[in-house]
C-alpha cells in the first residue's frame, strides 16, 4: 500500500528548495522533513548541475544521502556552512523550536552555530502559541552521569523519561555521539531562554532541545499555503 504524502510538509520542502540554489555549502538536520527535503534535492540534482556539499547531521540523514547518490561533505573540510535546513518537533510564534525526536539535536545545534541561515521546515501539527505545548524537551546525557541528571531533571519538571529503543533496541537510546536522552515534560514554556540556561547548567548535560539563536527563517507548511515567520 503506498503511503500517503503530508502535503502541507511537501509544500514546506518545496518552497524551501528556493533558498537552496543560491548556497554552496549546505547543512542538513535529522528526521523525516529532512529525508523529503533530501529526496526533492536528488531530483533537483538530476535536472539541474549545482556545485553544492550537503553536511549532514546524523547517520540517519548520511545514509539518506549515500542511499540517492548524493555524496556528504563533512565539517572537516569546511570553515562555514551557508545555510541549514532542519525539522522540528514544535515551533511557536517567537520562534522558539523543540528539537530531538530524531536524537541529534547537539549536532543539529553544532550545524546552527556555524551556518550563516538556519531554516526550520515544519508542516502546520507543529505550530504552538508556546513551545512545550506538544512536545517534550530532550536533553542529551553524558551515561555516566545519567542517574543523578535524572534525578535533577525530575524536580524541575512535571515529568520525565530516559528515551529506550522499544522493540527496535533493548536498553536506553544511544545518539550518534555514543550519549542518552532525557525526555522532560514542562508543559508551555514561558522563558526558553532561562529554562535551557538552567538544564544545561546541570553537570552531565550535554546539550538541550531549546533551540533559539541563530534561526533565520521558520517554513510552516499548509495544505494550500506556506507561512514563513
């Protein structure tokens, strides 16, 4: 049975390969927003001859690359990238964004601090007044360290959870940079900022999924329009 296609994450994607011409070095975030944007790219690429490097954040969107035919570059090779694409879980009207379903939010982090623009494409579910509406907020965890960031985490939200594979692995998630992740709920989150200073603060903690600096654009997605803010 052919699966059925998101079309307001289409739509995001498509407008999105606007802005993709005109760079050189191009960053790729994580998730299922970014392996469309990556197969719309393959078929760009078969038409039309651009001199583009596509850094990828994960392995997950490195396999994707290789998998279309697509050569990856790597930060090794460059001083700064033109501009990033990434998915999100949540964005709200201050643009403010929730990152880490997929696992990679540090690197996805690492991609924004050296982009000159950095683009969030989401379809309209992922819109919030305020982020933390939806979705929860990972935190990537040192493991040797995992039970008292735990337990740190705990006391300063409404709930929390380390990430396990389920029935595709046994035991906890492990990113690509060999860490756990931490599931926090807060619900709305009134001062990103503060909230992300005070997670981060936690010894053990690698990285949160508060994403704030550095974000150009965010491309939302609709089933007969796309809004960019």
């Amino acid at each position: 049975m052919e699966k059925s296609i998101n079309l307001p994450k289409l739509n995001a994607v498509k407008y999105s390969l606007n802005l993709l011409k005109s760079n050189k070095v191009i960053g790729l975030g994580s998730g299922s927003t970014i392996e469309m944007l990556i197969e719309e790219i393959s078929k760009m690429l078969r038409i039309e001859n651009l001199d583009v490097s596509f850094i990828p954040a994960s392995t997950q969107t490195y396999f994707k690359l290789i998998n279309l035919g697509i050569k990856p570059a790597s930060l090794d090779t460059i001083d700064e990238i033109d501009i990033t694409f990434d998915g999100a879980d949540e964005v709200d009207e201050r643009k403010y964004v929730l990152k880490g379903r997929g696992g990679a939010l540090f690197r996805e982090k690492i991609l924004s601090y050296f982009s000159k623009k950095y683009i969030i494409i989401v379809d309209d579910s992922k819109y919030s007044k305020k982020i933390g509406e939806k979705s929860s907020v990972a935190i990537e965890v040192l493991p040797y360290a995992i039970n008292p960031v735990f337990k740190k985490i705990q006391k300063i939200c409404k709930k929390a959870e380390i990430r396990y594979g389920g029935r595709i692995k046994d035991g906890p998630i492990i990113t690509d940079n060999g860490n756990y992740i931490i599931d926090a709920y807060f619900g709305e989150i009134d001062d990103p900022l503060e909230l992300s200073n005070q997670i981060n603060s936690i010894c053990g903690v690698i990285e949160n999924g508060i994403f704030y600096q550095n974000i150009t654009k965010i491309i939302v997605g609709y089933e007969k329009e796309v809004k960019v803010y």
